[in-house]
C-alpha cells in the first residue's frame, strides 16, 4: 500500500524550494501560500493565525517570516495533518496499492483539487469519472500496469494545464512549472 509520508516528501519538493520561500504571493493570486496551502482556498486552516502574526513580527517581510516559521514544529504538524485530511484521505491512498500512483493522484490533487485528480485517474483507467473515490476506482486503480499509468497520468495533466491556460492567458507564467510538476511525479 502507498505510504503518505513518501507522497508528503515529494510534494514539498515539488512546493518549494528552501525555506525562505514557504511563504509567498504568487502574483496571479490573492492571498499568501504557505507550504502550498493557498489561503484564498483553505481560509480556515488553523495555521493562518501564526503566519499572519509572524508576517507583522517581521514587517511583512515574507521570506524572515518563511524562515521562523519553517523552524515552528506545532505549524509543521499542522501542515501535515492539512494534506492528510484534505488531500490524502479523500484520495484513499492508503488503499492503492502503488505508490507511484497514490503520488500522482495526490501531487495532482493538491494543484488544481480532488476531484479533478481523481476523474483524471478515473479516465486513465476507464472507470465512471465522477470525482468520487469509490471502491471500484480503487480497484480499476490497483489492477491498471503502474507504468502505463504513470505516462497517462502525466500526459492527462499536461493537456489539463494546457486547457487552462486557453481559457486563461494570465496562467501561461505558470506552464513551465506546471509542466515539470507534472513529469516529476
């Protein structure tokens, strides 16, 4: 079975870099991310109060507060314990048994939402794409050669960015990166 902790380890690589850079503004984007966590998206995480009170210790400058709060083990475990309950369990990553799998579906999902990333999976493997991870996904899932689907996956996702950016021309400074993301899980 996949293992969160590895999918979690890939995903932070895949979400920053060092740790002057956890906390950001993307500048299509309203509000601050931290560890990937998109404050416009997820306004009621618990962590957002120790940010924002970070950012005023350091004079809203982003990356002093990036690097303190990367050190704070109570926010890190928060961090975790978000990914876990909103992307991982939705997913059931437990129960697939690949964990090349469960790392794509999950790196996918934390971009651009569950359901997105579990119809993407759903469509590889042939099942009903409702966005909805049934048992009978699972098994399509866990049955579908791991190689195959790894070049699926990342092919789905490519053309799912690039659709976005059509409908989107602002989003074309993410293609690169969104690219690479895709083809590094």
């Amino acid at each position: 079975m996949a293992n969160f902790k590895q999918s979690y380890e890939i995903l932070l690589d895949l979400e920053f870099n060092n740790p002057s850079n956890a906390l950001h503004q993307n500048p299509t984007e309203k509000g601050l991310t931290f560890m990937g966590i998109y404050e416009k998206a997820h306004p009621n995480w618990a962590g957002w109060g120790m940010v924002h009170t970070m950012i005023d210790v350091k004079k809203g400058d982003l990356k002093s507060a990036s690097k303190v709060l990367m050190q704070n083990d109570f926010l890190q475990d928060l961090v975790v314990k978000f990914y876990r309950v909103n992307f991982w369990d939705k997913i059931k990553g437990d129960d697939i048994n690949s964990q090349k799998k469960a790392d794509e579906i999950f790196a996918f999902g934390v971009n651009v939402g569950i359901r997105t990333a579990i119809k993407t999976a759903q469509r590889v493997v042939g099942v009903v794409d409702d966005g909805n991870m049934s048992e009978a996904s699972i098994s399509a899932i866990n049955r579908y050669d791991e190689v195959k689907f790894d070049k699926e996956y990342d092919k789905s996702e490519i053309t799912y960015y690039n659709r976005l950016i059509e409908k989107k021309q602002n989003l074309k400074i993410y293609a690169n990166g969104w690219r690479t993301r895709a083809e590094a899980v």
